[in-house]
C-alpha cells in the first residue's frame, strides 16, 4: 500500500488519511485539524496561506499495483517465448537496462546511506544518549529549582508575616492606650450620666408638681366658669322679673291714669305725688363683704325704673275738678277691681313693687 509523508508531524499515513488545501500543499488530517482548532487565524505551514473551515479537501487518486520496477519487467521477460514480437523483445531489453540502471543508482544510495547511517550512529546516537542523561539532570535540578523557590516565596512570606507581626504589636499598643483613654471618657460620661440623671429626676418631680398645680388651676377654673355660668343664668332670671314688673308697672300707671281722669272727686291741694320704688335685693355675701368694683357692677345691673307720663314731686295742678264727695264715700274701696286700694290719689296700704322673693347674686370681677 502507498504511503505519504506529513511535512508537520514527520509521519507516514495513507492517502485517504491527507487533506489538500488551496494552496495546493498536502498534510495530515489530524495536523490541519490541530491547526484549525489552536489559531485564531489558521495558515498554512508552508506557504503560510490562510486557511477556512472548508478548505480542507480529501484527495481522489487511482493508484497501481505497488510492485519493484525489477519484479515486473522479470515477470514479463518470463511470459515472453519464440512467438512474441520483435517489438516487445526489444521493449522489454530497453526496460531491462532501465532496470539494471537503477539498481546500479540504488545500490550507490544504499552505500551512501550506509555511510551516513554509521556516521548516525557514531556522530548522533551519543549526542541522542548525553542529551537524554542531561534531561533527566535537567528534571532533578528543575525540581531543586523549584524547591528553592518554595522556599524563597515562604521566605517572603516569612518576612512580610513579620512585617504585620510588628505592624500588629504597634496597633496593639495604640489600641490599648486608646482603650485607656476611652475607659477613662468612659468614667467621666458615667458621671455625667448620673448628674444628669439626678437632674432629670428632679425636672420630673418638678413636671408632677407643675402638673399637679395645673390640674388644681384647672379644677378652679373649671369650678370659676361652673359659678358665672350660675350667675349668669340667676342674673338673666333678675332682669326677666325686672323686665315683667317694668310691664305691670306702666300698667299700673295707665290704670292710675285712667282713674286720675275718670275719678269725679276732688283733689286736695296737699295730695303728693306718687313716688315709687324699686328695690333689687343682692345676697348676703355682697352685703358682708362689699367691694367697690362689686358695687359697681351690681349698680350697673340693677334696673332702672322710668316715671314717664307721671308729675314730678311738688307740682301743683291748676285742673278743676267736679263735684266732691264725702268722706266716707272717699273712704270706701273702688268700684272696679282694680288691685291697689286709693284714696284721693294716694294708695291707703303698702305697696311692694320689687319681687316677691329675693335671689342671691354673685358677682365675680375678672
């Protein structure tokens, strides 16, 4: 079978084990494979040609028979005999000497290499043996090489793990001299703490008392506006009853009036005039313990009565009037059903124009 040379790895495959490129250059399957997979960019190893993903083409050859030269131009001077042609006779002693010729070439290529084999195996295979002792060298001192610098890196380490355990020495005593000082802050801020506690204690108590005082002020305030509401309710009953005896006074009035004009009985020169007041009685507690402004506000509040439509005191009447009546007929009560009993003019009993019962007021000045 036909073998081929790989120019990349130095071995010998098969045809169908070869791929051709663009560049027209041949190589191994495996060799295009391993370039393809290793570069980015493939080329090719000879030419340096780039190469695609479908470059890589199998080769298509019909290939003879793989027999010597030699072996075949014996085999066709054995099937010769007296009935071949002159022609092929004189083919195959022309082949013949061909033959014979590069045998003799083969021979001198075999001595040559030979030759250059001998010299192979005097000049390379010791250089081949030193190389392969020195290689084993090479492993033991690339293992001491790196035993040495294991050794150096923890060397380093080493070094620089004392260069932190100083480091850390000094830290230590800078944290301890700030923990020193930060317990003795410490000391002062617990002081502070409990002064300030202390303190607070006593805002607190304080806060009780002040919110003690407020609720006691409040519930003064609270009874204060509980007594004027009271006042003001009595005060507006007072001035209720003041404004209905305002109407049955001028009732009265009119009445008196009317009866003045109707009345066919003679005056006397010395009747007076009717004077009437009013009295507004105040509670017990203003009239133990008056006070100015009280007094005040009490006059303030206490009704004014109107004499509109009457005489004055001491006016003197011109009116004529009928004829007079006797004593005793003056001295009888009054035909009609008024309710006060008259006499010329005057009323004959006490007359109470203020209220029936009296009402304590409270006056509070503020």
């Amino acid at each position: 079978m036909v073998q081929c040379h790989c120019q990349v790895c130095w071995s010998d495959y098969s045809v169908d084990a070869f791929r051709h490129l663009i560049c027209g250059h041949c190589f191994c399957v495996a060799c295009i494979t391993k370039i393809q997979q290793t570069n980015a960019s493939p080329a090719c190893p000879a030419c340096r040609a780039p190469i695609a993903i479908n470059d890589p083409q199998p080769i298509y050859l019909d290939l003879v028979a793989d027999k010597p030269l030699a072996r075949v131009v014996a085999e066709g001077i054995t099937r010769m005999d007296a009935d071949s042609k002159l022609v092929s006779v004189r083919t195959a002693e022309r082949k013949l000497r061909q033959t014979v010729e590069e045998m003799e070439e083969r021979e001198e290529a075999a001595g040559e290499l030979r030759v250059a084999l001998a010299d192979f195996s005097d000049r390379i295979v010791p250089l081949f043996k030193r190389a392969r002792s020195q290689t084993s060298e090479l492993l033991s001192l690339k293992k001491k090489l790196e035993e040495i610098e294991g050794l150096r890196a923890q060397a380093e380490r080493a070094t620089a793990l004392a260069g932190e355990v100083t480091i850390l020495r000094e830290t230590q005593v800078k944290l301890r001299e700030e923990a020193r000082d930060a317990n003795a802050r410490c000391d002062h801020e617990r002081a502070r703490v409990e002064t300030s506690r202390a303190e607070v204690q006593r805002a607190r108590e304080a806060e009780a008392q002040a919110h003690g005082e407020v609720h006691k002020l409040k519930g003064f305030l609270e009874r204060g506006a509980q007594d004027r509401n009271s006042h003001r309710s009595k005060l507006r009953a007072v001035m209720e009853e003041r404004d209905a005896l305002q109407q049955q006074l001028q009732q009265l009035r009119n009445e008196m009036q009317r009866r003045d004009y109707s009345s066919s009985t003679a005056c006397d020169d010395d009747d007076d005039d009717l004077e009437i007041e009013e009295e507004v009685l105040l509670s017990d507690d203003l009239d133990e313990d008056p006070q100015p402004q009280r007094v005040s506000t009490v006059a303030k509040l206490t009704p004014l009565v109107s004499f509109e439509g009457m005489a004055r005191p001491g006016f003197g009447s011109d009116w004529q009037i009928g004829r007079g009546t006797k004593r005793k007929e003056r001295d009888e009560p009054p035909p009609s059903g008024f309710p006060i009993a008259l006499n010329h003019g005057r009323t004959t009993v006490a007359v109470q124009l203020g209220p029936k019962h009296s009402r304590r007021v409270k006056v509070r000045l503020g």
